[in-house]
C-alpha cells in the first residue's frame, strides 16, 4: 500500500515538472498587428541602461511589432495591481510580459502579498483576452534564483514563462550595471530570450 501511494506521489510530481517545463519551451503566437505591454518596474523601464536600450524596445526592434514600455521603477505589486487595469485598457494588448515584484522583493513586504497581487494582475489580464508572459525575479543572494512563487504561478495559469533570464543575467558582472539591475547588455540579452518564446505568423 505504501509503495502505491509512494509511486502515485511520484507520478504527480512529474507530471507538474513535464507540464512546467512545457510551458517555459511553449512559444507564443501573435501577428504584425498585435500589441504587447510590457508592464513592471525599472527593469522594465530600462534603470541602469541607456535611453532607448531598454527590453522593451530591443524586443521591439527584434520582433518588428509594437511593443510598449509600462514600467515605473520602485513600484510594489499592490501599485501595479492599482494602474494594470487602466493601462490594459488605454492600450489592448495581445500579450502582456508580466516582470514585476523586485520591490516587494527589495523592501521585505510580504511574499504571500506579492503571490496573491500577481496572481490578480494574471487574472485581470487574462480577462482582457491577453496572453501573459511571466518573468520570474530573483531574490537578492550569493546564489541568485527566482523566488518560488513565480514557478507556482505559471504552472497554476498554465502560462509561458521566463524563470531563468534574470537570475542568469544578474550573476554576470558584464551583464548588470548594479546588484539588482541590468546594463545595456544586459537587457538586450533579456529581450532575445523573451523574443525566443514569441512567434510572428
């Protein structure tokens, strides 16, 4: 009895691996016509880079579609929340790339705080008839790596997701131009990945 409920237990655990991991390597599907927002804070708008150098633009560049940069730096989640449904409005996008939580992150706020507010942003856009895009945030460390709650979100939604680019590119000196942000580099490398997981048809 104990070794079919160990083996059960086994293959429930890799059945959420498989699925998560089919969703990070899923690619999204959008048109010349479609619009994305890239909604967060600074690492959104591109602290730490040149004007105009930011992953919002490159990835405009690099899809050759519209692409707008909503990211307001120093924002909390509980902010972000409070603005996204404006903004979805003023903008009706066909993807939204979610990058956002480094603050609560930064001022200790809570993380079940930051998991719930997420999770309402998902909604909300998923609402809109948009597709989400999350990118995971790192919490401060030796060993940079994405705070769980961002691979419990994209499994739980089903949704595209990026949980590696910036834990990766934050442990590389020549790709930050501070402990928490990118430089020009940087960002760029960033926007390749997230163009990655989109396609143009």
């Amino acid at each position: 009895m104990y070794c079919r409920f160990k083996s059960i237990v086994i293959l429930i655990f890799l059945f959420i691996v498989i699925v998560g991991c089919s969703e990070q390597n899923k690619t999204i599907k959008l048109t010349q016509d479609s619009v994305i927002l890239a909604f967060g804070d600074s690492l959104t708008k591109g602290t730490g880079g040149t004007v105009n150098k930011s992953y919002p633009n490159i990835l405009q560049t690099t899809l050759g579609i519209t692409v707008i940069n909503e990211g307001i730096p120093g924002e909390t989640s509980s902010k972000g929340l409070q603005r996204l449904d404006k903004t979805l409005k003023l903008t009706t996008p066909s993807l939204v790339i979610l990058c956002h939580g480094g603050n609560d992150i930064l001022k200790g706020l809570s993380k079940e705080k930051l998991e719930h507010n997420l999770a309402q942003m998902i909604e909300l856009i998923q609402s809109y008839g948009a597709e989400v895009m999350l990118v995971g945030v790192p919490k401060p460390s030796i060993n940079l790596s994405t705070l769980p709650l961002y691979e419990r979100l994209a499994s739980q939604y089903m949704l595209v997701s990026d949980l590696k680019s910036l834990p990766d590119l934050l442990k590389q000196r020549s790709m930050k131009s501070d402990s928490v942000h990118l430089n020009d580099k940087g960002y760029r490398q960033l926007a390749l990945n997230l163009a990655a997981k989109i396609q143009i048809i």
